[in-house]
C-alpha cells in the first residue's frame, strides 16, 4: 500500500514539474517579447515621426535619401533580429530534453514546416536553432577533413586538397531526432585568418549570417560559436574509428584529421603551455590538452544542390545564374543581362523568382566583401514532390552537390542557401580592394528586392541611430565572454562593411531617381510571413 501510494505521489510530483517547466517557457516567451518591445521603442522615439516629416507620395516624390519616411517594420525587424541574437547566446544550455515541452513542439512544427523561409525567418525557429546549435551536445562526426597546408599536400597523395582548413559534420543528440528529417546537424567550421592552411576563417561565417539576418536576406543558417575541449575532440574521434565500417560515421583516420586541426587551430587548455612557448604539429599534439574553437553552421533543414554557372555565356535565360558583378565581355552581353533582368512588379512571381535570387545573392556578396563567391558556389534548396519518401535523400549523401538541372519537374525549388561564407572579408572595402567595377551590372539593371534595399537604404541614412557596422559590432560583442580567439568583429571592419553598404545605397538611390521607386524596388515574390509566436505554440 505505502509503495502505491509513493508511486503514485511520485508521478503526481513529476506531473507538476512538467507543467512548471511548460509555465515557465510561456512566461519567458511573454516576457522576451516585452523585452523586445520596450527597447525597440527606446531605439527608434529619437526617430522622426509622420508628423514631423509630413505624409509623402514617395512615387511622385523625388527620391531623398535622409527624409523618406521608412515603413515602421524596416527598423523594428532590424531591432528585433539583434535582440534575437543576444538571447540565444545568454542561454547556458541546451534546451529542455523533455519532448513534451512547448519549445520542443514548436521546434519540430518549424524544421518540418514545407514553407522553404520557415527556419530562417520566423525569429522563434532561428531562435531554437541557434540555441542549439551553440549549446547542444554532439553525437557523432562525419565527413571529417583534416588541415592540409600547401607544402603536405604533396606527402598525403593525389587527393589531398591544397589549403583545406579541417571540418566535420556534427550530428546532435536530440529527443526528437527521430520525427526530424533531416536530423539537426551542423558544419563546424575550425581556423581563422593564418592559423589554419587557407585565408578562410569561422569569424567571416557568423558575421555573414547576422548580416543576413539583420538585413531579411533569409538565406544563410544560424551559425554560432562552438567550442570543443581536447577530451571531446578525442572521445569523438574514437567512436568514429571504434564504429562498424558500415556506419556512415566510421572513419579510421579520424584521430590523425583532428589532431592536424588540433596543431593548427587549437588553443592550450593549460595555460603555462603558452609560456613554454611550445611549438604544436601533428606529432606531439596528442601530448598536450588542445581545443578547438570554430563556427558551428546549421546544416539545412532541406536537400540542397549546386547551381551550374557558366561565365561569360553568349546565351542568357532567365533560369541561369549570372555573377552580375562579374566582368562580362562585350557591351552584347551587358545588354543582354538588362533586357533579362527587366522585371516588374506586376509579373508572375516565377518570372520574378530567378531573376531577383540572382539579384539578392549578389547583393548579400558585395556587402560581405566576396565578389568572387559565386562563381563556382550557389546552392539552391528543394524538396521532392513525388510522394515516396525513399526517393528522399534527406541530405545524408553527397550528391546534393552534384550539378543538375534546375528545371528538374519532380522538384519544387526554393530560394538560394547562402552556406561558406568563409572568405567573407572587411579588411578594405570591395571597391578599393577591386574585386568590382564602380559601375558594375548590378546598378545597370537597377532592380532591387524591396524590403532588403529599404533596410540598406535606412541604415545609411540619418535617420538610424546605427550603421550595419556598429550593429555587427554589438551583436558579435556577445561573444567575448566565450572567445578564446578575441574579438570576430573590429572597428576596421566595420568601417569597410559600411563603405560597402554606402556603396550600394548610393546606387540604389541613383536608379530611384533615374527610374522611380516603383520601377526600381520591386516586391519580393517569396513568401516571408510574420510569425506570431502564440498563434504557433497554440497549434
């Protein structure tokens, strides 16, 4: 009798803790609304009002770049995504393991969601995400590459990339893994500026996605900080090198990948490491207590493959991709790209569809200062429409790399990923660095997505109250009390990261008063929707 009625007081017990914690999420999801609330208003009352500046026909109106009055959502969107950013971060664990909780539910109702901008626009889901992925605890590794620098290659045989800075796909434990497909993994990204074999670094990847993300790109995953300590870094490569050799996560020279990443990238867990001035390498690494901090990039919640470019073609169609700020040859070709990219508001959003993702991507690559990005890397996401569930790869192979045909019918296509944003760089900005021509295409065509170019146009204006630079500034600041590398972002930076937006901003300014505002900003044809967060974690 006493056994049953401990039992049963046991489970009463649990039962009360469950909601406690279901309360609890509710009330801090009232609560970081509030928040937000309250300091998007303080940002925003030095602004001027309707009042203030009068009511004005911006069609009819010549184009002042310092006094048209900004739509309210273009700043509070800004404000919102900020705040975002710095609560993930403030979490110092991962989310409830509990499956029954409401974050976990409204977690799973985003990764399944058949809406492509879902994870990444709905403020909530990237909110998760994020969380996640700097917080959350790694199962197992794949696809692990080492640090190859130039002069090894040659040691490791003919397949060995030249400068290639080590990574590793990291799958994480998750109670709901099994009603995910894909499974929640992420790209951790290890080396930084000359540390590791190439000029690539894991800053320019969390700079690029609070850029994307603090403009309404919507393309990039959330990427996060990641630390590994030494003894996880050796725990995970034994259970990769212990595994069957048909599990997809075997790998018998896991050890030697992550020592090299270790001895290139690592810091000394030791501190008097660094006062015996010890010189690391792949031999004697495995001697001493090394981790390796990096950037952990989401892995997408859709398959993803490789668009096929061709620089310089003759032949243009609407479908293909263009590096708009490539150097075209011929005045034929420039024409060419105009009459393409001659779109209107009023057309089908198909027609719109091709034509502003090649606008938008190369918008997203001047202002992180990579010009060259996507001449050979632009993924496009998509999902499969026949019904069998086995022709699903759910991104677990490598043919999502492949190039195919974009105009595949047993696809549904949806916007570009914008993933490797390693080479991102603000040491100079991109037109004193001659990566573009201070005329290039892209200010030819003079068509821009509306809601990113007024969010360009708002933040070089008087009217802000902060450039992108000193946000970027703020928002990557979070991240000291964890770095072990120093800061991501610089003053430096951000005064290159502003001339390119400045750079931008004027040519979008030019073409409104060359062409009109209706002529020139036109609605964006994909679907971003402003999600209520009650609304979802009722349904």
């Amino acid at each position: 009798m006493r056994k049953r009625k401990s039992k049963g007081l046991h489970l009463e017990l649990l039962s009360w803790c469950n909601k406690f914690r279901t309360l609890t999420f509710i009330l801090f999801v009232f609560l970081f609304i509030f928040i937000n609330y309250f300091a998007i208003h303080l940002l925003l009352q030095n602004n001027p009002t309707n009042e203030e500046i009068g009511e004005q026909n911006i069609i009819n109106f010549p184009f002042q770049h310092n006094l048209y009055n900004f739509p309210n959502n273009t700043k509070k969107e800004i404000y919102n995504w900020l705040n975002i950013i710095k609560t993930s971060h403030k979490f110092s664990s991962p989310l409830n393991s509990d499956p029954s909780t409401l974050e976990q539910s409204y977690f799973v109702n985003c990764w399944n969601d058949e809406n492509f901008f879902r994870m990444n626009s709905d403020p909530m889901c990237t909110f998760l995400w994020l969380v996640q992925l700097e917080h959350g605890n790694v199962a197992y590794l794949d696809k692990i590459l080492a640090v190859v620098r130039k002069k090894d290659a040659n040691d490791l045989g003919k397949d060995a990339k030249k400068g290639q800075n080590g990574g590793m796909r990291c799958t994480f434990s998750h109670p709901l893994q099994t009603y995910l497909k894909p499974a929640i993994r992420g790209y951790w990204k290890p080396c930084f500026g000359y540390s590791g074999a190439s000029k690539e670094s894991y800053f320019a990847e969390i700079v690029a996605f609070h850029v994307d993300r603090l403009l309404g790109f919507y393309r990039t995953p959330p990427v996060a900080p990641y630390y590994f300590s030494s003894s996880e870094l050796d725990l995970l490569a034994k259970l990769s090198e212990d595994s069957q050799e048909n599990v997809k996560w075997h790998d018998d020279d896991a050890k030697w990948k992550l020592n090299t990443v270790k001895a290139s990238c690592g810091t000394f867990e030791d501190p008097g490491d660094y006062i015996n001035n010890i010189t690391l390498n792949s031999d004697n690494v495995h001697n001493y207590k090394v981790g390796v901090e990096g950037a952990m990039v989401g892995w997408a919640n859709n398959e993803i493959q490789l668009v096929k470019y061709k620089k310089n073609a003759t032949k243009i169609k609407e479908n293909m991709l263009m590096n708009l700020l490539s150097n075209f040859e011929g005045t034929n070709n420039t024409e060419q790209i105009i009459k393409v990219f001659n779109i209107s508001s009023d057309q089908s959003k198909e027609k719109l569809k091709w034509a502003l993702e090649c606008i938008t991507v190369n918008m997203f690559s001047l202002i992180v200062g990579n010009a060259g990005k996507y001449n050979h890397n632009v993924f496009v996401q998509y999902r499969h429409l026949e019904s069998d569930n086995n022709t699903i790869n759910n991104n677990d192979n490598d043919k999502e790399h492949e190039e195919k045909n974009i105009n595949d019918p047993k696809k549904q296509f949806g916007p570009f990923l914008y993933i490797d944003n390693d080479r991102s760089k603000w040491t100079n900005d991109i037109i004193s660095r001659e990566k573009i021509d201070v005329d290039n295409v892209l200010l030819q065509i003079c068509k821009f997505p509306k809601n990113i170019a007024l969010k360009i146009l708002y933040l070089t204006s008087s009217q802000s109250p902060d450039t992108l630079g000193d946000l970027i500034i703020k928002s990557t600041s979070l991240y000291l009390d964890v770095l072990k590398n120093g800061s991501l972002f610089t003053q430096k930076n951000a005064k290159a990261l502003d001339r390119n937006m400045i750079y931008l901003a004027s040519g979008i300014k030019s073409c409104i008063n060359k062409y009109g505002i209706e002529s020139v900003l036109i609605e964006e044809p994909w679907v971003v929707s402003e999600y209520n967060i009650f609304d979802n974690l009722v349904n």
